[in-house]
C-alpha cells in the first residue's frame, strides 16, 4: 500500500540495521506531534490505562503516532516492503530518583520474541523517544549484532534496583484455531558481557527501528529530576500470525 510522504532510508541505512539489528532516524516526529501527545498524556487517565496495549485501535492519539506516515514508510522499508501491521503500542513514563536513590525500574534486557512470538518471525519496533534520553535517564540500550544469533536463553530476573519482577499467563492461539496458556514473565537474557551493552542517546522525536531478536531493555531512572518518555509500537509484516491472543487482532498501519 503507498504511504503518502514516505522518509526514505539511504542505503547506508539499510545496510546498518541489517548489521546492527537497530537503527536511530531522527526527527521522525515533529516537537508539536511529541508535545501534543505528552500533554494528552498527562491528562487524568482511568486505572490500568497503561496496561492496554491496544489503544491504537480506539484512541486517535494512540493511533497518530503507531500509525504515522514516517514511521510506517521506515518500518515497510525495513520489512522488504510488506505493509506493517500493528500488534501492540506502550506508552513508557521513567520517572527521575528526585530525593531517593533511584527512580522508576527499566526492562531487563530481553529480545521482542521471547515476548511475542510470530510466524514468521517478522516482529519489529519502532520505540520513540518523546524527550532527550540517555544513558542517565534510562534510555534505550542495545546489544548491536544481537539479532544475527536467534533466540536467546532468558530466565526470569531477579527483582533488584534496575528491573522489576513480575510473571503473567496469556492465551496462545495458533493458525489452525488451537488454544492454549502460557506463563510469561519478566525475561532477563543470562550471560550478556556489559561491553556488549550500547546506553543510546536519543533526542526526542527520534525513533530507534529494532527488530524482534534484537537484545534491548533499559535500567533504572538514576537521574534527579528527567523523566524518561517513550512511545513502542510493535509491528509484523502483513500475512504473519501473532500467537498470543490478546494481541492477535492486527490492524494495518496503512
Ligand atoms: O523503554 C524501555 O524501557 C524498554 C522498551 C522495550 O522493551 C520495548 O519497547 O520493547
């Protein structure tokens, strides 16, 4: 399907995602499209409102920014022009350690696709910084070259300063209609070397494209007083099945 506008990758572009697994585009969002869907954020929201990982399908805020034409057009180029097609949205809030120690927890460092599997495995992100970030403010971090190597091993992370614990059951469904539970929780891949580790430093309104195995996560909030926001929507190329149910109910991004 033609998006109107398109940002069109160099390339050089191409060939760094292909060899790093991520790839940082600036100025995907405008500072007005940032600034306009961080103060709908900030309006009072009913409880849970952050658990629901599906308001791009009812909420014009939501669905701007998951289905925004630079996006789109960058996430298509990267799924060899299949039309992106929408699985889940999060909107992430770190907020800074003010008087403690630390603030808000990050997301042990995980791959997509231990989170959500698909077949075929042409799970994306597109994650977006809605304020400076870095590696002070619980920026994004990236093992570049990662995902050459499939999927990692992951246990469930001990709760600690950085990451929180949690475990959660989903309805899996497959192709054929067969149903079944399946016990996910906060994955943590064991073993990764912290050099390994890149902190990104990403300005707001620029988006970091990864792909489903690509190891990423974040740590805690060390900051005194910089809120960390971020903006994921997570996309499969058109035709690939998502096995978890709750998320399954794809919407085209075009
Ligand atoms: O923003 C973060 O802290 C981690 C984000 C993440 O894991 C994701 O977008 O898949």
């Amino acid at each position: 399907m033609q998006i109107q506008d398109p940002m069109t990758l160099t390339p050089e572009q191409i060939a760094r995602y292909e060899r790093d697994g991520y790839l940082i585009v600036h100025d995907v969002l405008s500072d007005d499209e940032v600034d306009a869907f961080v103060a709908y954020e900030q309006e009072p929201k009913p409880e849970g409102w952050l658990d629901n990982l599906r308001h791009h399908v009812d909420d014009p805020h939501w669905a701007r920014l998951a289905r925004h034409p630079n996006v789109v057009s960058i996430a298509q180029q990267l799924l060899d022009g299949a039309t992106p097609q929408i699985v889940q949205t999060m909107y992430m809030e770190r907020q800074p350690a003010g008087d403690a120690e630390v603030g808000d927890k990050g997301i042990a460092l995980h791959q997509d696709l231990h989170y959500l599997p698909t077949e075929p495995d042409t799970l994306m992100a597109c994650w977006i910084a809605l304020n400076d970030t870095d590696a002070g403010n619980a920026g994004l971090c990236v093992v570049p070259g990662s995902h050459k190597d499939g999927l990692y091993e992951a246990r469930k992370n001990e709760d600690d300063q950085e990451h929180d614990a949690w475990e959660v059951e989903h309805l899996m469904r497959d192709r054929d209609g067969n149903e079944w539970t399946q016990r996910f929780f906060s994955f943590d891949i064991e073993g990764l070397d912290p050099e390994d580790i890149e902190r990104l430093t990403v300005p707001k309104g620029a988006g970091v494209f990864f792909s489903g195995y690509t190891i990423h996560g974040s740590y805690a909030n060390r900051s005194k007083d910089r809120v960390r926001r971020a903006f994921a929507t997570h996309y499969v190329a058109e035709g690939s099945w998502v096995v978890r149910a709750d998320v399954q109910d794809l919407v085209p991004a075009v």
